[in-house]
C-alpha cells in the first residue's frame, strides 16, 4: 500500500510541517499527537501506514525545504532538533518537489503538472496518488458557463485567455492522472460541475474543503452547545489575527470574503439561524506563524437574562493543519481503493466548509467518521 | 397529568425563578428559552405540559415568594414586569411553601415532610409529585454503615444523634412518599445504598446529580474536542467567582472540595487523563447574582507546537438553572409514569456528575437523552 | 455662575444620560461617580455646581426627554427608578430643545442656531452657556482653502452649495453667540483654521476632541506601562464590537477610519513607534447600548523572551461619557471666566485625540489637569 | 565603577537569565529590552555600565550554570544561540557561585557569608557590592523581641536554635560585608528593625521588595486610571497560574498568603477602598516557565450601571525580573556610592511592596525615580 502525497504548495509552511512530521514518524522520532486517525474508534489497518506514505509536489518557489524547515524551526513551528536529525530525508523528498510550470493555456500547464504527477509514481512504484492543495487561498471565483461541463471546460482550457483558479487546474491534472484530489484550502478546486463530471468519469473519490483548524473548530462544539441547550445566541463576533504567509493572502478583501463567509457558515447551520456579527480575518505580521482568535457570544437565557462568553484561541495554524493532512491522505487514499467516487461527505470532520454535508456539529462529524473508516477494507 | 414538582429549597434563587417562568410560561407571557425538552428532537406529548406543573416545598426561611422574586428582579435575574404581572399567582403557590420541620430525630423530620408532600397532592390531585433539590449545597460526608441498607438506616434515624444531611432526609421522605426524586446540587441526596434500596422498592425512578449550568457545560463540549482531535491538554485550570447565595456556601472548603471534584471529573474521564491544573471556587459578593468562570488549556499539536486556550463566561446561574429544573421534573415524572425504577442515568446531560453514566461528551449525551424520551409514552 | 449647558444631539444617549444624571445629582438622587471633577485633586469652587447648570440643546429627533430615558432604562444604562422620579425636570429640560433648523445656507442655518442659545441664555438668565457637540460622528473632511480664513469662510457660507460639517456649523453659531465649545466626538468641529480665528477674536476657549471612554482609556495606561518598562510592542491589535446608534454611524468606512486613526495615535505617540495591527469597529446590533472592545498585545522582554497580554473592556459608552460631560462643561465654563481663548490642552486627560497637546499618558494628563484646575478662579 | 552583584539564590532562573542577558549585553550579543534604566528619563553616567558587573553569589544547589542556562533555553526563557556563544563567560562566572555554607547558628552562617563576599569583592578588585536576594520566597514569619534591635539580634544568632529566615541572614551578612542589600522577593531579608539598625551603622542604604513583574505591574496603572476617573471597582479577582519552581513554593499556604497580600496591597492604596476580590496563585507545572494571570475587576460607572474588564498576562517571570535585577544592582550601587543610607523608597517603581513609599501609581513612582537618578553624581 505505497501511496503517494503529491502536495500543491508543498514549500509552504503546511506542506513542510507535513512531511517534517511525517519522516519523523517514520523514524520513530516522535509521536502522532493531533492525527486524528490515531483515536481508537478510527485505528484502522486499511488506512496506509505513515511509512507507506510518500511526498512530492508542486511550488512556485524553489527554497530547499531543508532551509523552509529551518525557518519552521526558528519560528517555533516544528522543533529544531528533529529537522537537524533528518536532513538527508528531508533532502531526498526536495527531489521530487517540482517547480510548478509555466504554460500558454490551463490545457498545457495541466499537462505538465499531470506528466510530473506520473514520472512521481512510476519512480516511486506507488500504488495510488492522493493529491493535496496546500496552497495560499485564491479569491472566490465568478461562475462561468465553462465550468459547467466537462466538454466545455476542455474547450475552454485550450485557450490562452481561459482564467482558471489554479487550484482548479490542480484537481483536474490529478483526476487525469487518476489520483484523488483533497483541497485543504477555501480554493475553488474540484468544486465545478465539469471536475465532478471528470471525478466520477475516473473512478476518483475527491474531499474538501478548507481545513477546520482553530477558531472554527472551537465553533463547531460551542455552537452545537447552544442549540442543545435552547440558549439564544443574540450575536456572536470574531476577529483572527493571523502573522503568517496566509495571512498577508487573507487580508486581501476577496479572499477574506470567501474564508468569513465559510467561518460564519457553521453558525446558520448548527443553530437555526444566524445571530448578529462577523468573523474578520486581520494580518499582523508581528505575530509571525501564530495566530490569535477571539469570540464573543452573547445569549439570552431563560425570562431573556443576558449573559456572554468569550474565548480566545492562540495556535499554530501549521502545527494544528499538518496532522489533519497525514489523516486526510490516509483516508483518502483507502476511499479511492474500496472504490468510492465523487465527493467524500463523510470526511466533513476536517473542514470548515464540508462537501455534501450538512451537520456542522464536531461530535456528529465524528461518529460519521468513525463508521466510515470502520466501513474501509 | 397533573405533576406536583416539590421543591427543596423553594424560596432560594433557582426555585423562585423556576416558580416565575412556569408561571409565566402557563400564562403565556414568556418562550421556553433554555428548555432543553423543546428542542425538536426532544418535544414528546409524553411529557406533562408547562401548564401542568404545580409547585409546593419547603424551606428554611419564609420570605414571601413575591418578596424573593422581587429582589431578583433587581438583581436583574427576572423580568421586573412579569413578577408584578404574576403578583396572585406566586401568592397562591406561597400557600404551598412549608418551613421546613424541626424534629428531634431525622425519622420524625422525614415523617413531617413527608405529611406535607402527602398533604400537597391530595389537595391538588396531582398523579404524582417529583421532589427537586435546589437547597444550598452541604459538605461532603463520611461514609457510614448505617448508610449500607434500609434496615441499618431506619434504626439510625431513630436515635437523636443520628446526622444524616438535609438532602438524603428529603430523598428518604420522597420515596416513602411515592415520589420521584431530582438531586440538582451536589449534595449526598438518594447516593446511599440504603436510599437506593428504599426507591427500587418503592418502584421510584431518581437522577441527578449536580446541575451543569455555566463552566462544566462548556468542558463537556470542549473536552471531547480536544479528544477527538487527539490535541494533548498539558494543563487545565479554571476559577469560578460567584456572588450568590450559594457563593458563600461554597467558600466554605468541605463544599469548595466537593464541587471542584465534580468539576474536574469530566477532564479526566473525556480525555482519558487528567491534565495539571484545578477548579477553584470563590466567593466575591460584589459580582450579585451572576458567576463569572475564567479557563486556561494549554495543549500541545503536532511535533509538541505549545498552544492555548482560553474561556471566560458569565452567566447567571438561576437563569441557567431553572429551566432545566422544568426539563428534569417533566422528565422524571414522565419516566414514574412508564414504571422506570432506580437511577436514571440518561439524564446525564443535565448533569456535573451524573448517576450511573461515564460518557461526560455532551453531544453523545444529548442523543442518550433523545433516545431516553423518544421511549417515553 | 449660573451655567448653560447646550448639547449639540440633545436628544441622543450620551445627551440624555448626562441630562438625567445631572438632574439626579441636583435632587440629591445620585452619586457623581465617574466624574472626574471629584477628584480630591481637582474639586474646587471655581467650578460651576451641579445645581448650577441649565440644559438645552438641538437635535434632529423630536422624540421627548422622557421617552428617550425610558428607553435607556429599558437598555439597562439609566435606572428606571431615577426616570420616574424625574419626569416633570426632563419635561422642563424639553422645552429648552429646539429641533435643529432647515437653511438654506451654511450662515443661514448658524444664524437660527445662534438665535436659540441666545434665546436660551436669556430666558435663564445664565452668565454664560457651554456648546457641547455629541451628535454622530461625522466623516473625515477634505480640507478646502475655504476653511482657511474667517473671511474666505463666511464668504463660502453664503453660498447654497457650500458643503460645512454639521459640527463646524455649530462651531460657528457658539462661537458667534459668544459661548465656549467642546467636540466630545471626533468630527471636524472647531478643528479649523477660521474657525480658530473666530474663537480667538471673540476670546472664547474650546476643547477636544473625541472623549476617551473605553479601549483608549485603557491604552492610556498601558502604553505608558510598556513604554517606562522598555518591553517592545511587536503588534497590538483591538476591535470594538458596539450595538448602539453611534455603531452604525462607525461602521460607516469613512467615519471608522477617522474612528480608528484616533484610536491608534495614543500608541504611536506613546510608545515612540507603531506596533503591528490595526484598531477596528464593527456594529453588532444584538450588544444593545453597550459596547465590548478586546486588544491583543504581544510584547518581547529581555533576550528577546515573546510574551503577550490581552484586555477586554466591557462598558456602557453613555454611562462612561455623560460624566466626563458634566466635568467639561464645568471645566470650560470656569476657563471661560478665567479668560481663557483658544484651544484648552490642559484637558487632553478627557480626549482620544487632544487638541494640542502630544503627552497621551493619562497620569501626566491628569497630573496637568490638577494643575490647570488648582489655577482656576 | 566595578560592581560586583552578588546573587542569593544564584542558580535559580532569575539569577541565570540575569548573569546570561548582562554577559550577552558586554558581549554586544543584545539589546537592553526590560532594562528600565535604558528609558531616556533614566539613562546616567552615574550609573555603572553592564561592562563593569561583575558575578557571584550563594545557591543551595551546585548544578553548572551552562546547564542551568541550557534547560532555560529548552524552555524558551532564554535564547540557544546565546548559551552556546556564552559557554566560556558562563563557566567564569561559576568560579564565584558559592555553596550556601552550612553552620550551627545563624552567627556561624552569617559569618562565612560574609567571607564569601569579602573574598569575591577582593579577587575582582570591586569598588563595591551589592547583594540581591532573587532565592525561593520563604513563609511570612512571626515577629520576635529579637528582632527589635541589634544588641538582641546578635545575641539571638549566636543561638542553635534561633531561626532566622535564610533572607535575613543573607541580609546581616551584606551589612556586615559592607555591601547594600537588595530583596527581589517578599521574604523577609533586611525588613527587621535590628537590619535597618546595622544598615545605617554601616552607611548602607537598602532596597525592596517583591519585584514587580507581571500581574501587580498591570494593576498598577489600571487602578490608578479607576481612581483618576472615579470609577467604582465593586470587585477585583485575580489567579496567578505558575509552573517554575517559585511556583511549587507559592502554592504552600503561608508563602501563598505573603505574596497575596502584597499583590492586593496596591488595590487599597490606591483606590482609597478594598474592593471584594483576592488573588490566587497555583502551581501547574504544565505551565513551565510562564506564567498566565487572569484579572476580573467589575466596577460602577454613573448612575450605577455595572461594567466590567478583563486582563491576561502571560509571561516569562524570569525574563521580566532579570532586567530589573541589573537595574536595581546598578542603581542601589550608584546610590551607595552617593552616600544614601536606609531605605530606598525611590525605588518604588521597582517592587510590589514597596519599602517606605505609598503612592502605588506606576506613572507617579517612575517621576520618582527619575527625579532620584537624576539626583546621583
């Protein structure tokens, strides 16, 4: 069961904490503290094991990841000592990190990162492929009647001034390279109508989107909390302060727009309706690769008594996302070989904005997670 | 249906808010905010109605109902306009509140009080009274032989030197008056054997214990987070400041101990440890009516990242309380009414640290819960 | 010393709780707590009582004084026992607020203003009247060459398109009626070259602008902390969640950036450098009347060591600013009679953004405000 | 200048980060960050440079302190790359940390302390000493009749069985020596009558005590602000969560109630009343080396309406003291050298419990202290 993990972004902090902890698992080194799939009720021997699972990927910058976790370390993101202990692996993984092409038409940049995909697998022997976009957040896209077939969209890429998010051209050179796609960001993705069609035509299982790694996850118990308990929520406020590369992406208006709404989403959704306040996304860049967020909820209670809670919630986005994306190929890559296709709902679990699922509740998520893995041979 | 709910305790704040809103619930002059049994999942025509309730219970102390609800209007726990609409009727339910009895031995105290629960059906030709706990919370106790079994028990409480606390003189009196029993406050209540003995012969259903109203309902939702995210909480600390009546019996450190206890299990039996760290209890009369918690978690991710979180709510506790005292009478009457005898353990979810129940999560306790009244007919 | 007292937005919240609050204090109903003028270090004689000063005002509402703090009392920020007792001195108080006038001009409308508080000082008799604008925030203006003189400024108010602030408006019309002004909000007000020359010429005091009633208070006394213990800022972010009618008129872009340039200066000028981050307002109609503002500081200390501190402020803008009205309208009368003209840095303590003067620390401040009272007559 | 600084307590983590950052500072490896004599109000010629400190000091452990310095840089209080640059400078410095020497009666102990530094003070060719107490926070003690002058005192340590808290024998051992003493701590060190008395035999002034590092430096300019804007605290609550070895001591009762005391001293002083509340301080070793402290202080503004704020302080407690520890070493030296003799109380800004001085605002206790180095030649 050697599986590939081909990594969009994969000189990006997520993608280098990733595979930092990944070696270092496999070298005993140290312990899966945050992977979700080490719970007992998930334990599963038709998941690949973390030995099994090999890295490679895509970027536009070319810095050895050597000296991307270097700077992970420095930052307090991943300790130094375990990247000091395994350069020579961290080196061999740079050798399959390509630098993302260039191309006249979505069409030929496909191809090449569809070519790549596969000289990864040949050289690797890998039984399957799950790709992974790690990749900084794009801003949401307008719908175009290109995106709705799979013949259109064909048509569409091979002409020069087709603009197609480029986490959109990741899912369709994976679905072409018969891989599995997982989008770990609020990008666009797999989400058209034409990858979809693609998807299903491949036999290929896809998941996403955008990974719940903190204020939201904190959300997705408390709002459950209020609605169980019949409290009102009469507003509820948020503002992330985030220091890292994201959070420059994030800032932009566009950008920040496709993630609060995603934020906000879980609200509506697990309480019945939607209190007063927004969730504001702020880069701080003195915050370096931590990232602070602050809740304000205040409720009525029974003959309406006001009351209120806040929290605050200071994490590493890094440290939270990469155990998720160890879980998220595992599972993917045992989805695709029980043969399932199209959108992976059961995975909601893992993301803000899940695919095909609507029970936003984390305890829920979890048992329909549970079942599932237990369902994988 | 008629269904007397007699309250222990029935001019403190929990039982006076009680009293106001299923006052005002039957006259239609507020909504069920913060009723559990009215979430959809849990609405079930098995349950008597608001509107069949009817209060009675003893006392210490005799301030007017009318009085009592009229200093927590300027406390700001209940609408001032609802206690002057609802003038007459808490006046009639005034005529149902007995001093509680003195009594050379706690069986001649237990006789009187049950003579006035008897006393309280038969004028109101209830189908069954479900006695609530809602008095100030005792210190714990030391275990005794005369606890072990009805028998032993019995012989006790016949001789003047016999202490057996308040709580479990009126679980004594509720069974060997037919009646359910609900224990909302920590205290001993039906928790000896001896009581136990009594109800299961009696044929009586009981529950409790300890009402999670404010801090521990959020570590019951925030504890299975970091569980299933497999997030390793290194340290949880809390502090609990609380200006009401209650405050100061808890300040006292035997009832400080009991309840902190409670507090903290929930920790270790969700997390599968228990992290460094206490629940502290403190008195501060300037803060009135409202409780103010503050928690710190501070967690460890992936490769060891250090992390944190932290919460502050301020609630008010009667508020909280008292619609769940409607939840817990309805509940439990309905569960006498379909032959349930002994703890009833789904109705964990109500409480700190409930009887006969180990899930502490508070989602896998709310579908418990369900199941419990989607039996009930 | 008969003073008027003369409210620009007299029928707003921070209008009429200072007209309630001072009605209170003169029938012996109330504390002056939160006025500053009671400071053992700066009570004193040469300082109009109470008792002393008569309210009028404009608005553009005509709601009546007693409806408005009915609805505060409602909203929790004035006590409903205080509004009932005072219902014929509001209605008195009604009589004397005129609804701001229609014009066709700038100089049109600043002549009908002129001509009320003229009538106003006349009917009681007062030895001089104070203007104090809290109507809503105004956006930033553009600056023109029109507000550069006193002559090319009363040329361009006769003008039908000349475009004045509502607050430079009232401006013009006190200093043309011979009376002291204070901008308690951050619009343009007196902040003018012409009008600044119409003050001087007519030897009148102003002050300003912007009262210091909640985060920024608190910036006040941290900053200087960090700053005399040389810990270095690295970002200091905050956000201020507010319900009430001034929120929506922040949430306003234009009026927010004004808002929150203000809000961010105490830090630069402080501390000597600008940490990351930025100061937002955001308008959650669910917080009612009350306003929560939460800042993030993260701070190094020696060998560089990341520490961090966070606040939250949870507070009643009207309550915290009708005192401070009281005070300055006390404090600018006397300075008035002193024969002070143009712009009072000696109260920069009550200012976001003090005219003037470029110490923001509040000790400092208040320790000038001392001084600057002890020399009053 | 050459000033010898002689530790007790000099293994310790304050000890350690102060010798590491003043040897880093002569090494041009930092910045001053914390130092408060850096600020341009205190910045003098009169004060020794970091260049001419010279360590030593008393410890009861004899570990190296490279690998004191070593587990500091594990846990993140001091920098790796500093401990690894250092390692020759610290091993210099560990040539004059003397174990605390053993002895029959305080007399005895006193004496070989004294040799200790005399022989220190000789080897470096200092022009003086000063000695500071930064060891572990002994019990409050109870007062003696020996205490109360020097003739008993002396008469009581030539005892076996007299015991005299290890501070205060460090303290007789300065005076002795001829060296100022300083106490970082609220033990009891130079605070007995018969120490003021062989203090001032010896023209030797003296400083103290409890620095004031996190929770109390806050307090210390938000109490003011209340005052100074006659704001109502109703209640003011604190926990202090800790997890260094001080923290293990503090958790113990007595030394518990000492440092309580002193950390809500600056409440009363300062506001002119007490409000409801106390402080707390726990040990959770899961904390390491930071410290995490929460205030709630709710307060009254005009007409009474209720508000609240919120602080957390989390922070490095050794890294906070350390730079005041080189502050006080070289001003008190400074001090000495002018001739001051007694009490400091102008160093006020320095301490919790500040010796001979009651104004606890920060801003009032900085002019102090400026104003005093101006005053040294």
């Amino acid at each position: 069961m050697r599986t590939g993990v081909w990594l969009v972004g994969a000189r990006g902090s997520v993608a280098v904490t990733s595979i930092v902890g990944a070696v270092a698992l496999r070298a005993g080194l140290t312990e899966p503290v945050g992977c979700v799939t080490e719970h007992p009720r998930l334990r599963s021997d038709a998941l690949p094991g973390y030995g099994d699972l090999v890295f490679g990927g895509h970027d536009v910058v070319n810095t050895a990841l050597v000296k991307r976790a270097e700077a992970l370390a420095a930052a307090g993101v991943v300790p130094a000592r375990l990247v000091a202990a395994l350069h020579s692996e961290l080196s061999a993984v740079d050798d399959d990190v390509r630098q993302m092409p260039p191309g006249d038409t979505a069409e030929a940049v496909a191809a090449r990162l569809c070519a790549d995909i596969d000289t990864f697998r040949q050289k690797h022997a890998l039984d399957r492929v799950v790709v992974v976009n790690v990749a900084s957040t794009e801003p949401a896209i307008v719908a175009q009647s290109a995106h709705e077939s799979l013949t259109e969209l064909r048509r569409a890429m091979a002409l020069p001034d087709f603009a197609l998010p480029a986490s959109s051209v990741a899912a369709y050179a994976a679905f072409s390279a018969g891989c599995a796609y997982v989008d770990f960001t609020p990008s666009t993705g797999a989400r058209l109508p034409a990858l979809h069609e693609l998807a299903t035509a491949n036999r290929l299982p896809y998941a996403g989107h955008d990974g719940k790694t903190g204020e939201t996850l904190v959300k997705s118990v408390l709002a459950p909390m209020f609605a169980m308990r019949r409290l009102q929520a009469t507003s509820w406020s948020g503002i992330n302060l985030l220091g890292g590369g994201d959070g420059a992406t994030l800032a932009e208006p566009a950008a920040n727009a496709a993630k609060s709404a995603s934020k906000q989403r879980v609200l509506g959704e697990t309480l019945g309706y939607v209190p007063d306040g927004n969730t504001r996304i702020e880069y701080v860049p003195g915050l370096g690769d931590f990232k602070t967020a602050w809740d304000l909820v205040t409720f009525n209670g029974f003959l309406g008594t006001a009351m209120r809670m806040e929290f605050t919630w200071h994490g590493c986005d890094s440290a939270l996302a990469a155990p998720l994306v160890l879980d998220l190929a595992r599972l993917t890559a045992a989805a695709h070989r029980n043969g399932r296709v199209g959108p992976l709902p059961e995975l909601a679990f893992f993301f803000k904005d899940p695919l095909g699922a609507t029970d936003h509740g984390l305890a829920a998520q979890f048992d329909t997670l549970a079942e599932f893995t237990a369902s994988l041979t």
